[in-house]
C-alpha cells in the first residue's frame, strides 16, 4: 500500500519541492494550502507527473483547521505516515537589523502563530493517525536561524540574521521537537527539525544560495527515515546542526 503524506504549505516554494520529491518515491500526497486555487494548481502539476495528489484546505490561523484535517484523512487514508510541518512565514527582513529590542508584539504573535502554536495543535491532532501508520515520520521545518548554539557562537555565520520573532519562532519549534520525540520515544513515530538550506523561495529571497529544486532534500530524507533512523534530532541534509 502507498504511503500518505500531509505537507502544510505545499502549493509552493521548499514545500511543493518535497511533495514532488516525496511522489517520485510512490507517496500518495496530500498538501495543505490555504488559498484553494493555487493548491488546486499544484496538485494538477504533481498529478500530471504520474503521482498521485490532491489539495485541501489548511490555512495554519484557523483554528478548526486540524479538526478538518484530520476528518479528511481519517476519512479517506484512515492513517497518515509522514507529516510535513513546512508551512511558515516571515514578517521581518530575514538579512538586517536585529529586531530584539523593537518588534512589534503583532508581529511577534502572528509569527508564532503560523510558525509555532499551529504547528503544535496540528501534530497533536494528527498524532493518532500518526500512530495507525507503521512508520509515522514528522518533519519540523525549522531554520538553522533557531539554533542557539550557532547564533551565538564567536563569528557565527549566521551573524547578519537577527529577524527575532521568525528566529525565535524556531527555536520554539525545535523545543517542540525535542519534546515530542522524548514523548513518542517508545512508539514507532520519529520527529525531527530540518534546516533546508537558504533557499531562493519568496521567503528566503533572491540572495540565498540554494535553488528551489535543490530545496526538498533534507525534508525527504527525514520523511523516509528507516527504522533505524534518528528520532529528536536537527539536521541539514546529512549533517547534524546544534540546538
Ligand atoms: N527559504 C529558506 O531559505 C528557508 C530556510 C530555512 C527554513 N525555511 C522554512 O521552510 C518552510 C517553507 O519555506 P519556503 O521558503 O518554501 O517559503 P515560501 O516559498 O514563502 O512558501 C511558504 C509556504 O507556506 C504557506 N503559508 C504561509 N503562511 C501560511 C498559513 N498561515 N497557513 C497555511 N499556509 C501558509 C504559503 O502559502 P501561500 O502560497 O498561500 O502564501 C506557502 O505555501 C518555512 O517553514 C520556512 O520557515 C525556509
């Protein structure tokens, strides 16, 4: 039987990336999109490349969205294997001026909603159809941003960003995936952050590095982790980033 996949976020950018990815490995695929006619767009775009996909409404600000999804799933699937957690948003400059002493507690908030407390109640929605699947994988898209250890080591090469509610924002999500793992320690479901890369999405911008089509693969390796794979972890395509 297919494996089925849910990747919020999934119309565009790292998370249409995965989704391509993850369908060019047999998974039937689900993406979350809050704009209906731009997910609708890109599940014709996967289902013309031979896999099997389809769009439904998830829009992470709205509350009774894990409900729906869930109903959905359970519904059609009855179990979910892989859920992607890769929707997410920035309302600062990613590059500039450290925001810690002047960001707008709007901004704040509506930043830790999309990138955070949505994310929470999802997952804890989704866990029990997690649970029905015989290798439950979840994949926190995080940012090397969040991580402590790198933004405040000496000559840090993240120095210049300094965006501190998306970066923060991140840092609570790796707590939640550490926390999540030690939970579910003794179940069959790893959790893991993953750090894409600096990638030329809208989010990322035009400077970064990395190209979109190279974007999918720490995302993909999480998602397809084998049984011996590693759980409560943090990594960039094969390497181990500090928390
Ligand atoms: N790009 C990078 O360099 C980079 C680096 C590290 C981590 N990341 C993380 O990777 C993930 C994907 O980023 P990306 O670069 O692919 O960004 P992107 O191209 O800007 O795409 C963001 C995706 O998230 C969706 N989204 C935003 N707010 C949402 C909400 N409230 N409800 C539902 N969906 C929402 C967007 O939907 P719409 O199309 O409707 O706007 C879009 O599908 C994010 O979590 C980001 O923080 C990115």
């Amino acid at each position: 039987m297919k494996k089925v996949a849910f990747i919020t976020g999934g119309n565009r950018g790292i998370g249409f990336e995965t989704a391509k990815a993850l369908g060019a490995e047999g998974v039937s695929l689900i993406i979350g999109c809050r704009d209906l006619s731009k997910g609708q767009g890109a599940a014709k775009a996967l289902q013309e490349q031979g896999f099997q996909a389809e769009s439904i409404s998830y829009d992470a600000n709205d509350k009774q969205a894990p409900d729906q999804v869930y109903r959905h799933i359970e519904k059609n699937y009855g179990a979910l294997d892989i859920l992607v957690n890769n929707a997410g948003m920035i309302m600062e400059d990613l590059i500039g001026k450290n925001s810690s002493t002047s960001v707008d507690q709007g901004i704040l908030k509506q930043t830790f909603e999309t990138n955070f407390f949505a994310v929470v109640a999802l997952t804890q929605k989704l866990i029990p159809l997690l649970m029905k699947s015989t290798a439950g994988r979840i994949v926190n898209l995080s940012s090397i941003v969040g991580s402590l250890g790198i933004q405040s080591m000496e000559n840090s090469p993240i120095e210049p960003a300094k965006a501190f509610a998306y970066n923060a924002s991140k840092t609570a999500l790796n707590a939640f995936t550490v926390h999540l793992a030690h939970e579910l320690k003794d179940t069959h479901i790893k959790v893991n952050s993953a750090h894409p890369g600096w990638v030329k999405t809208e989010l990322g911008g035009p400077y970064a590095p990395m190209e979109i089509a190279d974007s999918y693969k720490t995302s993909l390796r999480l998602a397809t982790l084998d049984k011996h794979g590693p759980t409560g972890g943090f990594f960039h395509e094969a390497d181990t980033l500090p928390w």
